[in-house]
C-alpha cells in the first residue's frame, strides 16, 4: 500500500476535543469533534484511535500540533513538534481560509476570544475566560432547560417576531430574566431571539469595547453553528460575516498548518499505538520555596514522563524538543 503522509492538529479544551489530518498541501482530510466531558486523556486517546482507523494503515505521520487549555497535557502523550496557544492557532487558520481576514470571532465551550488582523499580522486580541454568558456551555444549558435540542436553538430565533430584551451580562440573571419572561407570557422564540442578542451585545462589550471591527469578519467555534447567534452577529454589525466550512475545529486546522509549516524532517510523534497506554495524572506540591508550586506530573503505565508548572525548572521535565509559546 502506498504511504500517505499527513500532519495531525489537536485541539484539547475543556469542553470539546477537536483532532484533524491534513496532507502536504494543507487540505483538510479528516476530523474529529469529541465531547471532553472531564476526561480529557481518556477522550484524546480515543480521538488518536478512532483517526488512525480513519487514515489506514497506510498513514505516515510527518508532524502534530497541539492548541486549547489542555496543549501541554496533549503534546506531552503524543509527542507533539509544536505546541501553540488558541489566538495564534485559530488566526493561522483563519488567515488560510480567508487571507484578507480582518477581525476573527471565535466562541467556545468555556471562553470567547476576539482577534484584529492587519496585513496578515495580529496586533491586539482580548479573551473572556471569567463569564460564562454567551458561551457555548451556557447555550447548551439553556437549550436543555426549555427541552429544545442544540441543533435546533438557533432556529427559534429565526422565528421570532418581537424580540424581549434579555439582561446578558451575567450568565445567572440572563438565565432569571428568560425564566421571568417566560411566567409573563412571551414565546420561546422572542425569549430565545432576545437571548441571542443579548450574548452578542455581551461579546462585544467585553471584548471589543472602543474597537474597531475591521472586515472581512469571520466566526468560528462550535457555537457558529447555532444560526440564532449568527443573525444577531449580522444584525449587530450591519453586514454578513464569514463561517468557515470547518468552523467547529479551527484551532486544531491552525496546530496542523503549524506543525506542517515548522517541519524539519523528523518528528516527536510517539506513534498511534500510544493511545494503547494507560496515562494517569496527578499534583505535587512543592515545598522547596516561598512560590509554593503545584507541579503536574503525567505517568505512563507508572512510569512519569512529564512534569511541569514549576516556577525555577527544578521540577520540568517532558517535551523539551516541542517549540512551546
């Protein structure tokens, strides 16, 4: 069988895990969106069997990439060549897609960031890690509370008629104001309508107060599938915006260009029959100084093979080949 080569990107977040394959020309060939579900090792090593089965025997692999809160954890058990924070992720990705790409909006399952672009170059950027208002966890819960599925939240904003206007800079009194709207007799769809704006209204004053939203702007996280906020993101800026096709797993696309792109020739990867092992994790508490850090160390099969989080590197050990930013 003929070797096809490939680079893998993961993206390892709190709320969902993303992998994806990319061939030499950067064309995205397979992926994968996992529900992380608070077991992101065992969720990760499934996700690197199930791509395996994907690519066939068959598959070389030529680089991995890692992104998300959990890039460290990742690229420690599979041996990644790069490991790269979700802005410089997502915007590598974005600027692939949509190369003139002004302003990218991007919303997860626990944050929300927003990038500015100019020439290709990221000059400013702002998260939102604090607030669970307008995030995709929040969505997901107010979908279940009013017993819609998330696939369909969206469409009952698009069939509302008289919008209520939804107090959204909490995550807890836009949930009692929607429950209060409901007692006084407003429709799910106003409710939902008026939710959706109120995220958005929320988005932008957080993260893009006294800033300029310079177009083409695109949206993309797992939450750019829901078409209610997409219409309150329209209707807000004026103007279309831009959803890539593969949207819900930006970020992993980005770690794969960047592994692609950092290639030399050789590579970390330990291999798909590492998701076979068992890895386990566990805190240190280190007394050695006044810092008092609490070191993370990653065990296979009871053997450790990483340690990090320490402050003077006494105790970091593992991936020291990967480029880490």
């Amino acid at each position: 069988m003929t070797s096809k080569e490939y680079y893998l990107g993961i993206d390892l977040g709190s709320v969902s895990t993303n992998v994806v394959a990319i061939d030499e020309k950067g064309d995205l060939k397979e992926k994968l969106y996992l529900r992380t579900g608070g077991k992101p090792i065992s969720v990760l090593l499934g996700g690197m069997r199930q791509i395996e089965k994907r690519l066939g025997s068959g598959a070389r692999i030529k680089g991995v990439g890692t992104t998300g809160s959990g890039r460290q954890l990742a690229g420690v058990i599979v041996g990644a060549d790069i490991v790269k924070n979700e802005i410089t992720a997502h915007a590598f990705a974005t600027k692939n897609v949509v190369p003139d790409v002004g302003t990218i909006m991007e919303i997860g399952g626990q944050d929300s960031k927003i990038i500015f672009l100019r020439n290709g170059v990221v000059y400013d950027f702002a998260m939102n890690t604090v607030c669970a208002a307008g995030t995709g966890s929040f969505i997901d819960r107010q979908a279940a509370r009013l017993d819609i599925p998330i696939e369909k939240f969206g469409e009952y904003a698009l069939r509302a008629d008289s919008p209520v206007r939804i107090a959204g800079r909490c995550a807890v009194f836009a949930e009692s104001d929607m429950i209060h709207k409901q007692q006084t007799g407003h429709s799910i769809e106003n409710i939902i309508a008026g939710l959706c704006e109120a995220l958005v209204r929320n988005y932008f004053n957080n993260l893009a107060k006294g800033k300029d939203i310079n177009h083409p702007v695109v949206f993309q996280g797992g939450v750019a599938a829901n078409v209610g906020i997409v219409a309150a993101f329209e209707k807000e800026l004026g103007s279309k915006i831009i959803i890539p096709e593969y949207f819900d797993v930006m970020g992993a696309y980005g770690a794969a260009l960047l592994a692609m792109e950092k290639s030399a020739g050789a590579t970390n990867f330990r291999g798909f029959k590492n998701a076979m092992c068992n890895y386990q994790a566990k805190s240190i508490d280190c007394g050695g100084c006044p810092n008092m850090c609490e070191i993370i160390e990653i065990s296979q099969n009871g053997s450790p093979v990483a340690r990090w989080g320490d402050r003077c590197g006494k105790w970091a050990t593992g991936a020291q080949n990967s480029e880490v930013v």
